[in-house]
C-alpha cells in the first residue's frame, strides 16, 4: 500500500443580518456575513412617524439597544447559512 496524505479544507460559515422595521414601515437590504470577519452593520433607512431610531436590539419588540448604526460586529452567529435578525429601537 501506499501512503496517502490528506489535508482538511475548511471554509467559513456564511450567515445574513436581516434588518426589521419594529413597527414601521419600509424594508432593508439583509448584509451578508461570514464567520471571524468584522462586518459594519447597515444604517437605518427605516422612518417611523412620531419616533426617533436609536439603534438596534435582537428581539421583536425590545426597547433597549444592543448596537447602534454602523457598529461593527464579529461572528454574530456560528450556524452556517444562518440569520440573524435585528429590530428598529
């Protein structure tokens, strides 16, 4: 026999941020992402009548935020062709 030597490849997991109104109106682009690379989160484009936007939280609903536009944020997920969904504060 002879000997074989392999060698393992490996690709980072890829995943989107999916961006959500909270209750106004509209819709934005999701931002592709993958695994160990800095990526800047998208600005707002959401208008909601009444309403100032200050930043974006991880659950439908929330009134506290956990990143404001433009942060940069590293491996928000490790699921591979994940989503991960943030909401309009």
């Amino acid at each position: 026999m002879c000997p074989i030597t392999l060698t393992a490849g490996w690709r980072a997991n890829s995943y989107l941020i999916a961006y959500y109104s909270n209750g106004g109106p509209g819709t934005m682009t999701a931002t592709d992402c993958e695994y160990d690379k800095e990526q800047t989160l998208a600005s707002n484009r959401f208008v909601r009548v009444g309403y100032r936007f200050v930043g974006w939280a991880d659950g439908e609903g929330a009134v506290v935020t956990k990143w404001t536009d433009g942060a940069k944020v590293t491996n928000l997920t490790s699921n591979d062709s994940g989503v991960v969904k943030l909401y309009a504060v």
